[in-house]
C-alpha cells in the first residue's frame, strides 16, 4: 500500500537492543533518546531482591528494570528505529532471547567502574552473531578509559566499535545510535 504520493506509510522498523550490567545506564540512555515519553517497567529497589542483586558500585540505585524499557526515534519517513532495553540482572535474563528476535543490532553500555559487568551482555551478541558495539558511559568521577583499554579489556575484536558517552544527554545516546548504524551498514551479513 502506497499513499498516492507514492509513499509508503508504513516505514522500515530498525530493531536495536541496548544492553548492559545493572545499573548501567540502559533506561536513562533510552529516555534521553527517545522522541517519545519511553515506556519505562523501572520498579522500586525492595528487600525482596536483597542476594540478588548486586549493588556494589550502584549503592544508590533505588529502582530497576524489571521487564524491558521501550523507545523511537525516527530517522526518515521511511525508517525508524526501535529502542529495546534489556534488564540488567541475572534473574531476568530469559527476556533477552525474545527481546533479542529481530534486533539488528545492539548497544552494550559499559559502567567503567564495573566494566566486567558487561562480559555476559558481550558474550550473548558475540553467540547470537549480532553486531554491537560497546558505549561506555562516562559516569561523573569515573576513571576515563581509551577505546583500546576498554577494548583489550573486554577480549574485543578490532571490529567492534568503542564509544563514550554520557546516558544523560539526549545528543551523546544519539551519537551511540549513529555510531551504531554506521556499524551495522558496515558488517558484512552472516549466514
């Protein structure tokens, strides 16, 4: 169906996963580039997920991602892309199988002050064959990393991008994205 400019009204859905630790950053990079009010299952911090969580690093983290956090972002009229964010904890690790059908690509936010918190998140792309590429999120008072500590640190290729950025401001999460897409245009497809 066309509209009878020729246009098509239903755009190209561009799905991309953001992923990470706990308390990484994941519903603020999402809020920050959504276009729209993000759909955001963020849930009070209770004692009930006292030995589940772990919130060294994040001790005054008081909510949490207990499903997934949802936003968009329009690139043309012909494409827009889909934000999907991941929970971070172990215990709801089986939403990101689903949350990962269809995503083309995925941003893995990186804590510097915890960067082995994202080897599963990197592990679980790496097995699944989809690209990513890591954004670390400049956490005020954090160590500042290069791309190639983070890298070497990570057991990286040399294909996967590294970023910076800061979740909370709407053009660096935007800059992650282009930097994404960029990426995404560049891999070749697997099989």
């Amino acid at each position: 169906m066309a509209y009878s400019d020729g246009s098509d009204p239903f755009p190209t859905a561009v799905k991309v996963l953001v992923a990470g630790g706990f308390g990484v950053g994941k519903t603020t990079f999402i809020g920050s580039a959504s276009e729209i009010e993000p759909l955001s299952t963020e849930e009070l911090i209770t004692a009930a997920s006292a030995g589940h969580d772990d919130l060294r690093g994040v001790e005054d983290k008081t909510t949490t991602t207990v499903a997934f956090d949802f936003g968009r972002i329009t690139m043309d009229p012909g494409h827009v892309l889909y934000l999907f964010g991941t929970p971070g904890q172990d215990r709801f690790w089986f939403m990101w199988d689903e949350l990962s059908n269809g995503a083309l690509g995925a941003v893995v936010l990186a804590d510097p002050r915890r960067l082995q918190d994202c080897f599963s998140a990197v592990d679980f792309f790496e097995h699944r064959r989809i690209p990513f590429l890591v954004a670390v999120n400049e956490f005020d008072g954090a160590y500042r990393y290069t791309p190639e500590e983070v890298r070497s640190a990570l057991k990286l290729g040399a294909g996967t991008p590294v970023l910076t950025c800061d979740a909370r401001v709407a053009r660096s999460a935007t800059e992650v994205l282009i930097g994404l897409v960029r990426h995404l245009i560049t891999v070749p497809v697997s099989p």
